[in-house]
RNA sequence: UGGGGUGUCGCCAAGUGGUAAGGCACCGGGUUUUGAUCUCGGCAUUCGCAGGUUCGAGUCCUGCCACCCCAGCCA
C-alpha cells in the first residue's frame, strides 16, 4: 500500500512513508552557539525548516548550548538572525538544551537508579588510556562496580559543587569491549564550574552532546531527528539513553552528507581560527562562506535557498563546485538587480567634436525587461571608459575600441578613435574621439556598424566610489589546511578606486549589476554616499572570446 | 589492521530487476546596444572492479578495490 514516492531525496521519501498515517512532522535544527553559521548549516537549515513546510509540520530552533566553555551570547544571536534571514520561521519554538538540564539531571539520577551509569572518578588522561583503541578493547574503570547509592551520592555531591573540575564524570555503564568506541562507557556528565550563558551559575555540571541530544529531541517530540554523517556512529548511544530512561518517545537519527564547497573549508573551527588570526576581517568577511559573510558579499538568501534545493541530500561524500553557486547568484540577481555603468580601471576619453556643456539629457532604463523605471546619465565631453576596453593592436574578433575603430557606448552614442594621447613613458592617458550625434541610443539613424558595445561614465559628473572585489579565499579546490595561512589566495581582495554613475549611488537600491562588469552590492557596513562602496557579489559570466 | 558509511558523466544527482532523468560545467548554432541574459542542439552502449543468479542487473548474490568518519570530560 505504501509506494515509495521517487524524485525526493531519501530523507524526504522516508518521511514521506512515516508520515502516510498522518503523523506529524517535527523537526529541529540545533546549533551550537560557538561561532557564525555558514552556507553548510545552510544546507541543514533548508533541509530541517523546508521539510517541516513541506509536510505541514514544525521545526524548533534549539541551541544546542551544554558547554559553556565555547559559547557565547553573541552567537546565539547572530544566528537567529542568520535562520531570520535565510527566510524561515521557528514561531514560538525557540528552545535551548539548557532549558532541559533539569530533566536531564533527572533522567541521569534514573540512570543511575537502575544500575545504568555510574561516576567515575578517573582522569581524563586514565580515561583515554582504559577506552583502548581501534582495534584493542577497553577495560572496565574501577569505579564502574560502585554501589547505586554511592554513585547517587557522588553525583549529587558533583551537582552541589563539592568537587574540583576534571574530578568526576558521570558515565553510562555500557560495553568497554564494544567495537563502536561511543559505546564504551561514555561520559554524560562533566563537572564545569563555569558560567552558563542562559543558566548563569545554577549548574556546575553540564550535559554532554551524545546525553542532551537524543532527550532533547524526544522531549520535543522531533519525529526526525536529521543531522550529519560523522554522527552516525553515535546512533546507538543516541538510542542506548532514549531505551534506558522513562521516556516514551524515540525519534530516529536519519544522518545525511555535509556539504562540501570547492576553494573554501567548512569547519568552525577552521572560520574561528580565520577569524581569530584575522586572516579575514570578520566572521562577515565577503570572503566568508559565513552566512553573514556571503550577505554582506551581496548573495541574497534566495540564492542560497535555490543553491541548496539544487545540490540534493544524499550520504555521498561531496564538494560542489563553485560554478554551481555562483549560477545561482548570477541567476537570481539577473532577474532583478539595477543595471548601472562603473568604470574600475578608466581611461579618458575626450569627444572632439562635442559642442557645449554637460547635458542630462540621456536617460536608461534600470532594467532591461523589469518595469523599473529610467534614470538620467549626464554625459558631455569628456568621458571614461575602461583600460581594458581599448587595444592599439586589436587582437582576433575584439569587440571593444581600437584606433580607427568605432564602438558604442552602451546606451549613448557611437564614437570612433582618432587619436591616441600618450605620455613621455608611452602610457596612453587619453583616446581623441568622434561621436556621431545620429547614432544616438534608440533613435540611431546613423546606419553605422560599430564592434562592439562598451561602458562609460561621464568625467565630470561621475562620481569616485571603492569597488571591493573578491576571489576565492583559498587557492586550491580542496584547500590543505593544515597550514591556514599558506592555503590562503593571496589575490582574494583588490579595491578600485572606481567612476560610477550618479544615479547609482543616490537610491535606495543596493543590489546593482554593474554591465559588462558583474554584480554588486552596496557594503552595509562602509557605504554613504559622500564615499560609496560597494562590494563585487558575482562577476558576469565571460565567455572567452572564441 | 576493529566498527560505521559511501562508490551512476568533470561536479552534483534521479534511478527501488525491464533496457541510464535533470542541473551545473563544457562544446557548437541563433538572438542581442551588456563577449551578459535568452534560446536551440551536443555531451555515460554504461553505473568502482571481477564473478554469479535471471529471458533481462546500475538495481539481487559473492568476492575484491577505493575513499570518508570514529580512540574529546567538543558538537
């Protein structure tokens, strides 16, 4: 009766069967508040609130906050308005573990109870010695005999303070033999006399990851439980707790493939340890692959959204290729960004037979098939347009301006070279050119056939901005990190001292393609318009010239 | 070399015994006042390898091989 539904990933045919019977779908995305999201959180993030959507259900967002030691305030907040932003809703459920520690002391003392753990007091380093290794068994510790009552006493003495941190563990009685290193007695308790974000100083002992998770889940009743591969080895442990104490509810563990990026790493602690050691200028560097990052980069959370839905969920190892993100990028912005002129490299031209003054008289559409209205390009005399744009020797099928040549500018006039100024080091510092007042953009009745197209923007009238761009942090596709620094693109940022159109800087708008440039965004953080600066999100894509 | 996973086009990924979807990338044609966009077409006789079962295997069985994860009082 149950046919399994095709085209979905394997998370969503499974669901998809659980939930034939009408039981609701609970989900739950549980970050650690040690550090900023990034475009792989992202991946779970999509997967968790967009299954909840899906199935008519709910997601929790549940800081998964039970070591005091790495988390702070100021990352529990930076990703809610991260998850805020990427577009999804968590309504009333916002939770955190800690708000469990009360239950989970009492699950522990039940444990405890029926002979199901015990409180240990071997040092850490004895610890790693008695778990054995790989392919030796562990033994058992000398504590794991005590008596209930003795451990009842220990580990209410650790809840009370009494001991030192490092003294005591509280550790589920489980197999020292077992082949799956998780289940040789893991430690569920770890005494920490420190402050608890949430807690403040209630608690001296704190939950361990593979304890909290599994109770957490049950007691919000996730009827999913979704998280990565490198977990899947603590499924037995997850379902070891949730079979031992009086609880009953077992959400199942479903473990799926961490995304993978090319020219960028993934790992928190390698972003901490960038951001540390500022290599980067934040945990919003546009280099980032941090949510803030990739924001603040000029990547909209729609063009996450789509980025994720198209690299699947399976169990299969992978690193996307970052051609697949930036078709997203380019593809979302494409639709609806401004279109502006920017010179980044400018090469002055001066119209030799112009007569008069400025004139404001040219106008452009914002957008070449969206209803976004016009704006004014004050053009006159003199002009810039990009170094690159101009060869002396015009290579094979170059479509930009050359002596003698004539080329249009983009929704101006056509102009042909006449003259090439240079300086006493042979550096050509401006182009004489004719311009053809026919040829005038929509109403040419010049009859000319110029090469090509090209941007400018009006000398006088243009304004100076910062144009930031950016390349791939790392230098190689699958970056060794064990050197951070040396992996680094030493390339990954220029700033330009730019010419932009006036328009452009006075709106409201911040997402911009700049033609024949790419797109970019004004920087949230350093932009006014007495100094404009914007940040490169994405170039155009360029095909070579054949 | 213990345990847990994964192997389908350069990168992702459908496929659930009936004769290899799709996307990105790439290559070629068309449109184009952005070498952009758009559009049309091409792109796995083969599914890690070797055997076997079957009328029929990417899908089932056996044996290899490769890669990833695990020995935190991190998550």
């Amino acid at each position: 009766m149950s046919e399994t539904p095709t085209g979905l990933d394997f998370i969503r045919q499974r669901i998809t069967r659980d939930t034939e019977a009408g039981t609701p779908v609970i989900t739950r995305f549980p970050p650690e508040p040690n550090g900023c999201l990034h475009i792989g959180h992202a991946k779970s993030i999509c997967l968790n609130f967009g299954v909840a959507q899906e199935f008519g259900g709910d997601c929790y967002l549940r800081f998964d906050d039970t070591n005091p030691a790495k988390e702070d305030v100021q990352f529990v907040e930076a990703i809610q308005a991260d998850v805020k932003w990427l577009g999804f809703d968590w309504g009333d459920r916002l939770t955190h573990a800690s708000d469990y520690f009360e239950q989970l002391y009492q699950f522990a003392e039940q444990l405890i109870t029926s002979g199901k753990a015990f409180v240990c007091s071997l040092s850490a380093d004895e610890m790693r010695e008695n778990r054995g290794t790989l392919t030796i068994p562990g033994t058992n510790s000398p504590c794991r005999n005590q008596s209930v009552e003795q451990n009842l006493e220990l580990f209410r003495a650790m809840r009370a303070g009494e001991f030192a941190d490092g003294t005591y563990v509280l550790r589920a009685k489980i197999d020292m033999a077992s082949p799956n290193i998780n289940m040789r007695d893991p430690v569920l308790y770890r005494i920490r006399h420190i402050s608890h974000q949430r807690t403040g100083n209630t608690w001296c002992i704190y939950p361990t990851y593979d304890y909290t998770h599994c109770v957490c889940d049950a007691l919000e009743q996730i009827s999913h439980s979704l998280c990565t591969l490198e977990f899947e080895d603590h499924r037995p442990l997850y379902d070891w707790v949730l079979d031992n104490i009086n609880l009953n509810v077992h959400p199942p563990q479903i473990e799926f493939s961490r995304l993978g990026l090319e020219y960028t790493v993934m790992s928190k602690r390698l972003l901490n340890k960038l951001v540390d050691e500022r290599l980067v200028t934040g945990w919003d560097d546009p280099r980032m692959p941090t949510i803030a990052g990739l924001r603040r980069r000029g990547v909209r959370a729609c063009a996450i959204r789509d980025f994720c839905d198209r690299i699947g969920v399976t169990k299969q190892d992978n690193t996307i290729e970052m051609s697949l993100f930036d078709f997203c990028v380019r593809k979302d912005l494409e639709a609806d960004a401004h279109r502006a002129m920017c010179v980044l490299d400018p090469l002055k031209v001066i119209l030799t037979n112009w007569e008069g003054e400025d004139t404001d008289a040219l106008t452009a559409p914002w957008h070449p098939r969206q209803e976004y209205g016009t704006r004014v390009m004050p053009f006159g005399k003199e002009l810039y347009i990009e170094r690159s744009d101009f060869e002396e020797v015009r290579p094979p099928k170059y479509k930009r301006l050359s002596p003698g040549e004539m080329v249009r500018l983009r929704m101006a006039f056509i102009i042909r070279c006449d003259e090439v100024i240079k300086d006493a080091n042979g550096e050509i510092t401006e182009l004489h050119c004719t311009y053809f007042p026919e040829s005038r953009s929509g109403q040419d009745k010049s009859g000319l056939k110029p090469k090509g197209v090209v941007h400018w923007v009006s000398a006088g009238q243009g304004i100076d901005c910062e144009v930031r761009l950016y390349e791939n942090l790392f230098l190689e596709r699958r970056p060794d990190t064990s050197d951070l620094a040396a992996a680094l693109n030493p390339d990954s940022f220029h700033n330009k001292n730019a010419i932009i159109e006036p328009a452009a800087v006075q709106g409201q708008m911040l997402h911009f393609q700049f033609e024949r440039q790419g797109y970019f965004v004004k920087d949230s953080e350093d932009f006014s318009e007495s100094r404009p600066v914007f940040n490169r999100t994405v170039s155009l894509r360029e095909l070579r010239p054949a």
